[in-house]
C-alpha cells in the first residue's frame, strides 16, 4: 500500500497554539543570545537554556498530538499506511529528543 502523502496541521486552533509557543521560544532564544552577549551569569544562562529545552520538547509534543490527531483521521481510509507514517514520523521524533 502507498504512504499517504504528508499534510500539515490543519486545525487551526492547534496550528495558532503551537505558533505561539515557537514565537515564545524564539523569543527566549533573543534573550539568551544577549545575555551570552552582554556576559550574563552562566548559572542565569543555563538556566534559561533548560527553560528552552523544556519549551521545545512541550512543542514538539504538542506537533505530535496533532499529527496523530491527523494520522487518525487518515487511519479511517488507509489504517496500516497511516499507523506506519506515524510509527516512522514518532520513531524520526524520538531519535532527536
């Protein structure tokens, strides 16, 4: 059976909420960057780099909720093409968290 080509996230509330959070993060990305510019304290910095870590993989689960969302949607058509894009997207995910 062919993969089902990849779509993005189609709901819109989910899409804002998540746009959003990376806004948020890049934001906090700006401040590290000038703390690291203006020789902020490393304890401060570290910090703020756990913060943005946590922030990502909040993201990231949050991208994987609405893909499988999505993914549900697509298993009602083609259930074991769906289930294997996702293990595959999940286990790619993973790998990089």
């Amino acid at each position: 059976m062919p993969n089902i080509p990849p779509r993005g996230i189609n709901m819109e509330g989910k899409r804002k909420r998540i746009m959003d959070r990376f806004r948020r993060i890049e934001g906090q990305l700006r401040g590290l960057q000038n703390m690291v510019a203006n020789e902020g304290p490393c304890e401060d910095i570290l910090i703020q780099v756990a913060a943005v870590t946590a922030a990502m993989k909040r993201a990231g689960v949050a991208v994987v909720e609405a893909y499988l969302e999505d993914c549900l949607e697509k298993a009602r058509q083609q259930p074991e093409a769906a289930l294997a894009d996702f293990r595959k997207v999940l286990a790619r995910y993973m790998d990089l968290a």
